[in-house]
C-alpha cells in the first residue's frame, strides 16, 4: 500500500501525505463501480473517460513504483555487500512487475477499448436510424430494439458486399427475451415501408430488367446505392439503409439498427474467443461448388459438442455444397448462438486485445456510441433470457422467388406478440427454441 512503507520507517508525515490520497482513489474507484452498473459501462464505452483512465494508470503506477523503490532505499542497510544490493534491487523491480502488471493490462485494454469504440461506433450515422432515442431514453419508449444481423462477402476478389446472411434480431429492452428471423439471401421481390422514396420506385417489391440475380435480397446492399445514389438522404453506408428498409417492409417490422459483419474477418472473431462449440448434424463440406461440379477439399464431420476454430465455424455457417440455403440458414442461426454463449466475461478479458483487433476490421455498425451503454446492459439480459428464431423455409405458405408477404408479416406479428392458440408443431414458422434446434440429432 503506497506511504505504507514510509510510515514504517517513520517518516509519518509523507506516509500519511501519500497513504490517505490512495485509500481515498480506491475508496472512490470502488465505490464508482459498485453504485451502479450503468456508470461503470458509460466508463468502458466513452473513448475521452477510457484515455483518461489510461493516463491515471500509468501516471499511479508510476508513482508506486518510485514510492517502492524510495522506500527500499530508506530501509537497506547502510553497509552492505555489491551482490545484495543486486539482489535488493532485483527484488524490487520483480516486486514492480508482478504487482504492476494487471494494472499495466488495464491501461492497455482501455486504450485498446477507446480505438475500438472510435472506429466503429464513430461518424456512423445512417438515414434510417430512429431520430427520437437519447442516452437518458435509449429505446424512445419503444418495447423493442430491432437489429438486423449481416454477414457480407466482402473481400479481395470481390465486387462490392453481398449479404448473404440476414437476420433481425428483435429483443424485448426490458427482459432480453430474443426472437431471430432468418431471411433466405435469394428471396425476390423485398418490400420497402409505404412512405419510404424506395417505395415510390418499386411499388411491386425490389425488381427489374436483367439478372434475376441482381434482385435477390442479397443484392440490395450493393445494387440499391448504385441505381439510386442519395434516394434516402444523407448516410454513411447507403447500402444498409436500402437492406434495412427492405428487411423492415417485407417483416412489416421497423428495423433501428445494422450490424455488419464481413465474412473475410468472421474466422478472425472466432479465433479471438477461442472457438465456438456447436453440435454437427450433418456432414458440410470446406469449399466445393455443386453447380460446377467441383469437390469439397474437406468435411466437418458430424458429432456433439464440437469446437470449431475460425476456419471451421466460418465453413460450418456458410457451406453449401451439398445442401440448401436453407439447411446454411439453420447452421449460422445456431453459430450466432455459440458466439453468444462463448462470449463469457472470463474470455473476453483473456482475449479482448485480439478480439478488438480483429473486430475493428471486419465490424460496421450505425448503433450510435452514445447508446453503446444501454445496448451493453441489453446484451447482458440477453445472455441470460430466451432466444427463439424462426427460419423462412420454403413451405406450402412461403417460396423466395414469390413470397407472400401477408405470410410473412403474420408470422413476425405473432412470434413476437403470441395469441392465446398456440401454432403447430410442425408449423415450419413456429419460433423455435435456438437451444433445443440446435442440439444434437443426428435424425
């Protein structure tokens, strides 16, 4: 304890000078955690707070390390030999880094934090965020958030992002309860909301001349910006405004928020928690291509409780040899789930430099940095609460090259807000428990 060591040696006045100051920083530090767990994520999330904390870091630990050394050399004896005051010395400086080091990670880790924080939730603002939130009223009375999950295809190689993974993430803001809704990347004809200018040019749903392949849902992101540039207004990334808009009209549900996530960099996320731990059900292959008849390199070979690394969670989310969009769709529902669950406090602590690194690449987001407090909070009872998802499946009520959407929107409206009958069993739109659906069974 830091003027512990001059009182000791009886130096009172300058232990007590440096000894009440420490207890009194502690005393606060403590006390400014415990109160209130909103306080202490306004702290880790405010890039200007985390600098300033990183500066008071290194500034104490700095300071304790001179009030150390100051007092070793108060109490060693006068005459002594060449090799103990080698030994003394030594001492002292093993004493500095043992006792130094965690705090010297802290300092690291909230600069790392503030980066991070900058980078992706800074100069993000798109035409379709809500307008009406605050940090004292995050949601804006709303019940629910809507987030729309996308994994893009973003790389060398590659013209511009197709998302070819969709999913709205919609969570009760006071219990965390979570349903998922998987929309196919091939599904035709989207729908924007009646009072939106995309609306006015595609009064029928998303569609035109030419490839059918640039009217699939997966080529809104990329295809929408460039016929239409500015036709929503002023926006950072025009792209997920137009695939908000879409997913919102075709659910007739709002969407508030985007998370983009690039496939190049997914494996680099998972490697940074240490792998994710899925049930394989069936085999799915690493590369191939059905259509051209090329073979898959290797296998995910089916079996329980399975820890994939990067490499093999990325192929198991989006591997498609031999199967169907569909069957992917199932297999990144349930990754998205192990990300969840891998996510623990222990890990992300371990692995947070890595884990910020790579998501600082690959990670794009109009969730603005003022609500990243209440988002945290919201993530926590997440965690812990019901997920349930439902997947767009072709069926007798559902096919992506003609949807209905009254189907589609029926299906939303009651998974989110159950009537009293409940649906089937075999009701392919029936929200499912993601636990149970993505156990392991093998039939």
């Amino acid at each position: 304890m830091p003027g512990g060591g001059f009182l000791w040696t009886g130096r009172r006045l300058l232990g007590v000078l440096v000894l009440l100051p420490t207890l009194a920083l502690a005393g606060f530090s403590v006390w400014y955690a415990a109160r209130d767990l909103d306080a202490a994520l306004d702290l880790v999330l405010d890039p200007t707070r985390l600098k300033v904390a990183a500066g008071v870091i290194v500034g104490a630990l700095s300071v304790w390390a001179l009030i150390v050394y100051l007092t070793y050399r108060q109490v060693r004896p006068v005459q002594r030999r060449a090799w103990t005051t080698l030994v003394g010395h030594a001492f002292v400086l093993a004493l500095v880094g043992v006792v130094g080091a965690p705090f010297a990670v802290a300092a690291r880790y909230a600069t790392v934090q503030a980066d991070l924080v900058e980078t992706v939730f800074s100069d993000n603002e798109t035409s379709t965020t809500p307008r009406d939130v605050t940090p004292a009223d995050p949601w804006g009375g709303r019940e629910r958030v809507n987030v729309l999950l996308l994994g893009g295809d973003g790389g060398e190689g590659r013209d511009g992002v197709r998302t070819d993974t969709v999913i709205l993430v919609s969570i009760d803001t006071t219990s965390g309860k979570t349903v998922m809704f998987s929309l196919p990347r091939n599904m035709m004809n989207a729908q924007f909301p009646e009072d939106s200018p995309l609306h006015d040019l595609y009064p029928y749903g998303f569609s035109g001349y030419g490839d059918d392949g640039s009217y699939m849902l997966n080529a809104i992101y990329r295809n929408v910006p460039a016929l239409h540039p500015g036709v929503l207004g002023e926006s950072t990334n025009e792209g997920a405004d137009a695939i908000k808009q879409a997913v919102g009209g075709s659910l007739g549900i709002g969407v508030d928020y985007y998370v983009l996530v690039n496939l190049k960099g997914f494996q680099e996320i998972v490697d940074a928690i240490g792998g994710i731990t899925v049930n394989v059900n069936t085999r799915v292959a690493i590369n191939g291509n059905t259509d051209a008849g090329i073979p898959p390199t290797g296998w995910i070979e089916p079996g329980p409780d399975q820890t994939l690394d990067g490499f093999h969670a990325l192929w198991f989310a989006r591997g498609r040899y031999g199967s169907d969009d569909y069957q992917r769709m199932d297999r990144q529902r349930c990754t998205v789930a192990a990300i969840i669950e891998a996510a623990d406090p222990v890990t992300l602590v371990r692995r947070y430099t890595a884990l910020a690194a790579a998501g600082k690449e690959v990670v794009y987001s109009d969730i603005p940095q003022s609500l990243l407090p209440a988002f945290a909070g919201l993530a926590l009872r997440m965690k812990d609460a019901k997920v349930r998802s439902v997947v767009f499946k072709t069926s007798a009520s559902f096919f992506s090259g003609d949807p209905d959407f009254n189907y589609l929107r029926d299906t939303v409206a009651k998974a989110i807000d159950p009537p009293g009958t409940r649906r089937k069993r075999d009701d392919p739109a029936r929200p499912k428990n993601t636990a149970n659906s993505c156990a392991y069974d093998p039939a």
